[in-house]
C-alpha cells in the first residue's frame, strides 16, 4: 500500500497521541504514589478519605489531571486533598474538584514553578490553596473556590501565598471566612483579574507587609483589574477592607471595589496601612463605608473614583491625624474625584491661590482642601460644607485642614456644618480672616500644638471672622501657642444675649459678664495682656479682682477687691488711650463688666475677654 505525505504525517500524529495517551498513569484511590519525575498521573474516578493527605507528588515535573473528578474529604483541619512535596518542582495540578478538607492544595517551602488551573475547590476549612515559605513561581489560574471557613466565620482564606513571584488570575474565590486572596509577602507578585466575593472578616485580597512600619517586607506587588465586592460583611469591631496593602512600591490600578459596608464605620474600600512609594490608579471605590485610605507615605493617587460612600467625606485621603506628624507626603491630585468632586489635597505645594470652589459633602478626608507642609498659600471665596465626620468614631474633619503649613491665609470663605471649620495641625504665620462660619460647625477653630511630636503651631492671627451656632468657635488641644485675634464678630453670638451661653462647660457668658471655673480646668488658667474698650475716657479706669468663681457682676463689684501695680495679684496697665486700656495679668480666669463691645487681645486671654462698657470702670475676677 502507497501512502501520501499527508497521510503518513497523520498516522504518525495518531502514533503520538495514542503514545502520548498511554504514558499517563492512572490513579483511582487516596495514597497512590505520585513519585515519578515528569509522569502524567489522571485520576479516573471520584474518591474520599477520612484523614491525612490524598495524593502527594512528591517528584518533579508531575502533572496530576483530575479530568473533573472530585476528591472528597473530611472537613477535618488535618486533611488535605493534594500536597506538593518539597522535592516537586514544576508541578501542575488541573481539574479536580476539592471538597471539604482542611485545605484543599497545599505546597510544600523550597519548590518552584507550579501551575494551579481549572480546579474546583469548595467547602475547605482552612484555605483553599495555600503554600508554605520559599514557594515561588507559582500561576494559580482559572481557579473557582468557595464556601471557605469554619462555622464562625474567624479562619478560612481562598488563596494564601508566601515566597515569590506568583501569579494569581482569572480566580473566582468567594464565601470566605477571612481573606480572599493573601499574599505573605509575595514579594513581585501580581494578582490580576480576579472577582473576590462576600469575605466575612479581614479583607478581599490582602497583602501582609510584615516587617516594620517604616520598613515592611512586602514590595513591587501588581494588584490590577480584580473585581472585589462585600468584604468583611461581619467585621463590626476592627472594619475590613477591599484590598488592603501594607507594602512599597505597590502597584494597585484599575480595580473595582464595592460594598465593604460592616457595621464598623472603619470599613474600606481600599486601606494602604503603611509602607511607602505605591502608585493607585484608576479605581473605582464605590458604595462602600469608607472609600480609599491611606497612611503609607509617598503614596501617589491618580483618576481613582470613589462614589456614593456612606461616610462622604473620607471618600479619599487621610483619615489618621498621628501620620500629619511624620511625613504626610501624600501625592493626591484633583484627576482623583469623589462624588463628582475634585480632590483637593496639597503637599509641600507653594505660591498658589485657591479659590471659587462650591464643595459640599465628599471630599478628601481630613480636609475639603488638605495643605500638607505648603508654602504661602491663600485660600479664599469657596464654600467648604457638610464635612461633619463620624463622631462616634472619633473621625473628625475640616473645611480646610492645614498641616505644618507657612504663610497660609484663608479668608472669605463660606463654613457650615463641617466638625470644624478649620482645623490647624501644626505651622507658621497662619491667617484665618473675614470667613463666615455659619451654622452647626462642632468647631470654628482647632488648633493642635505639639513641638516634640512635630507638629508645632506658632504665629496665627484670627481678624473679623464671624457666624453662629457653632458647639464652639476655638478649641485648642497641647502645647500654648503664640496668637492673635481682632474684631472676630462670632464673639456677638455669645455676648448680645439675655442668658447664659458658654463655649464650654466650664466658662459662663453673658452680657458683660464673663466666668472661668479653673478650678475645673486648671488649664484656663493662664497669663495674658488684655485691651479692653469701655464707655469711659482715660485715665480713669478701676479694675477688680475677685477671688472666687462668680457669674454675678454685682457680686465682683460688692467682694472683690481693686487690682493695680501693687496689688496681690497685680493688673499692670501697659496703655491707656481714649476709651481703650491694655494690661496684663499674671493669671487669667475671667473678666465681668457691663456693655458689649469687641475687644482686641492676645495670648489664651482671647478666648474669654469681654468689652467693658459704662461708668468709666472695668470689673476683673482673679483666682490665685
């Protein structure tokens, strides 16, 4: 018989892959041997046990092919399907179905270069496919694994890696107890186009830095194009994440996170907890808590998006106010947007004016607009609303949030209904003026003052500022700082009244009468230069002191005693002129006297001076 080329061609192709065929190994039980280098070994039917491991490859260059048949276990944590044994590089597992072990493919330290595909793994106790240390090179593909905890939730993680250089992708891995996907460190991983569904505690795909704060060991790590919904659905306590990262020179780009809503308002779309230098873009954050947060310094955002998430104002940016203090280098630009918005976040900019903007609810967190050690910077004629926090959660947020900043002016702007108005965290030469804060503000004004944790406040003016029904128009947490204030018109909303209003439960005002209880808060107590404004001329002007707390201005006058150069305390006039006097005290607890004027004065004096008006005279209370 004659034969073409061709149809010698085919009958060999036949040759091999009937050769091909029968170099395959068949397996029908659990403790087969899988020990030969480069063997095909298929499973030809479903099987069980009932304790210890399955199948081991314990050789190189091993393919074991489930052809879709289901190995079934015991739920017990001790049980595993499939182990890779140290002395089994190159190893590809495929098409099997795992159901109820401890784990499902385990990989042993020391092996390199394994594929994980087309495998199906399910109701698991522990993990799903796990590898122990030193494990690198792994591709874990096309995998679906689900239903993976114990019967409270607290273990069970779809994919955990250690070593280096995997890739995880194309994976279908939800109903987790813990984590979706871990990467211990992982080091130049990549974990790409995964759908990660329903975690009930930690996060969707989490990388573990390890390490230190300043240094964790976790680097250039790609987590791009993974669709992650709903994790940490029971994590009330501590919050979850949709992807949380602790590591340097990350790359997270192009992800979509829904849904990370536990009851824990520290819930996250996406938490990049330390480390430094990790580049996220062009996510999607959307409905979740919290949207993108960030501590990891030298951190760069770009064109992320952040929707429709429950706390608005921490849509994107930096919630943690310790981290103001070490570097805050944070590159966040307006490509980034939360509800429509820009991101106005501003670190070691200068010589700008940023002004007109109408921002009202999210925004970047911490700040509408956030300068982060800026230089002469002025911000005015914007509206900074509706930026009120959580403050049962201690997570609490400015209008316009200013950080170790130099010359920075902020003026005619519009507040309302933000936790404050303006929150001060450290920096020089700061001008807060002729601003409206308007309405239900927790504060106009926090300062924060702490030189030995680096965030030192020094040099700010508060002139003509105005507004009402703020909790209080000046709050001041740490160290005495130096500053000024002038004419703010918000002090007629607690003078001009017929009953009392305080600014806190320690100080009674009313009109022309003002109370300092610094036996309650000794830290009211403190020196200062006082200008008051009263209806007489100079010289003639009579101070009293008066030795206990009182709300009475008849009482001050009947049992006090006066207060000059040679009393005990002294009041020393520095000037007199017209219907002005400025004296200092050594003390400071507060003032009563009749009239409503503004005074002009400095030092923590500001926060309680009243304008004297009337007979020629002023009335002081003095405690010792």
């Amino acid at each position: 018989m004659r034969f073409t080329g061709f149809a010698v061609a085919w009958l060999s192709a036949i040759v091999l892959i009937a050769c091909a065929a029968a170099a395959a190994t068949t397996v029908s039980a659990c403790g087969s041997s899988l020990n030969a280098a480069g063997e095909t070994y298929e499973l030809n039917q479903s099987i069980s046990l009932a304790g210890g491991t399955c199948l081991i490859i314990n050789a190189a260059n091993i393919t074991l092919d489930c052809q879709g048949h289901s190995i079934t276990g015991d739920r017990d944590a001790a049980t595993l399907a499939i182990e890779v044994s140290p002395s089994a590089d190159n190893a590809t597992v495929k098409g099997c179905e795992l159901e109820d072990h401890g784990t499902g493919i385990y990989i042993d330290s020391g092996t390199v270069n394994h594929v994980i595909t087309n495998n199906t793994i399910h109701d698991a106790r522990d993990a799903g496919i796990e590898s122990d240390s030193s494990c690198n090179n792994t591709v874990i593909f096309n995998n679906t694994i689900y239903d993976v905890y114990t019967d409270d939730f607290l273990v069970g993680t779809g994919i955990w890696m250690r070593g280096e250089y995997h890739n995880i992708s194309f994976n279908s891995v939800s109903n987790i107890g813990q984590d979706g996907i871990i990467l211990s460190p992982s080091n130049h991983s990549v974990v790409s186009f995964n759908s990660v569904n329903w975690t009930h505690y930690e996060a969707g795909i989490y990388v573990d830095g390890g390490g230190s704060y300043e240094n964790p060991n976790a680097e250039y790590i790609t987590i791009s194009g993974n669709n992650v919904t709903s994790p940490g659905v029971d994590d009330v306590t501590d919050g979850a994440a949709g992807i949380y990262v602790a590591g340097r020179h990350c790359n997270v780009s192009y992800n979509r996170v829904y849904n990370s809503t536990a009851a824990g308002t520290a819930s996250t779309g996406m938490e990049f907890y330390y480390g430094y230098n990790n580049t996220v873009a062009g996510n999607n954050v959307s409905f979740n808590n919290m949207g993108i947060v960030v501590y990891a310094e030298g951190t760069v955002l770009r064109n992320n998006v952040a929707d429709g998430n429950a706390f608005e104002a921490y849509a994107i940016g930096v919630i943690s106010d310790a981290d103001f203090s070490a570097t805050g280098d944070y590159d966040i630009d307006s490509s980034n947007t939360a509800n429509g918005d820009p991101i106005h976040y501003y670190y070691g900019a200068s010589d700008l004016v940023i002004q007109g903007l109408s921002l009202s609810g999210a925004n970047t967190a911490g700040g509408k607009v956030t300068c982060v050690k800026c230089t002469n910077m002025v911000i005015k004629n914007s509206v900074f609303a509706n930026n009120a926090g959580d403050a049962s959660s201690e997570l609490f947020l400015a209008g316009v949030l200013l950080v170790n900043s130099t010359n920075v002016v902020v003026m005619t702007n519009t507040m309302q209904t933000n936790s404050y108005a303006v929150w001060i965290y450290g920096g020089t030469n700061i001008t807060i003026k002729e601003n409206n804060f308007s309405t239900q503000n927790t504060a106009g004004i926090l300062v924060h003052s702490n030189a030995t944790e680096g965030y030192e406040t020094t040099e700010l003016s508060l002139v003509d500022n105005y507004g009402s029904d703020n909790a209080e128009w000046l709050s001041f947490e740490g160290e005495p700082i130096s500053w000024s204030v002038s004419k703010n018109g918000f002090r007629l909303s607690y003078y001009n009244v017929s009953s009392t209003e305080a600014v806190e439960p320690n100080i009674y005002l009313a009109s022309g009468v003002i109370a300092v209880n610094t036996t309650a808060n000794p830290a009211l107590n403190t020196s200062a230069n006082v200008t008051l404004t009263f209806a007489g001329s100079c010289p003639r002007i009579d101070l009293y002191y008066y030795a206990n707390y009182s709300t009475s201005l008849s009482e001050i006058v009947a049992n006090g005693q006066l207060c000059n150069s040679t009393s005990t305390p002294a009041c020393n006039i520095i000037s007199c002129s017209g219907n002005t006097v400025t004296f200092s005290v050594s003390h400071f607890d507060s003032y009563g006297g009749q009239g409503y004027d503004i005074p002009e004065f400095s030092g923590l004096a500001a926060l309680f001076a009243a304008a004297l008006a009337g007979a020629g005279y002023a009335l002081a209370r003095k405690r010792k």
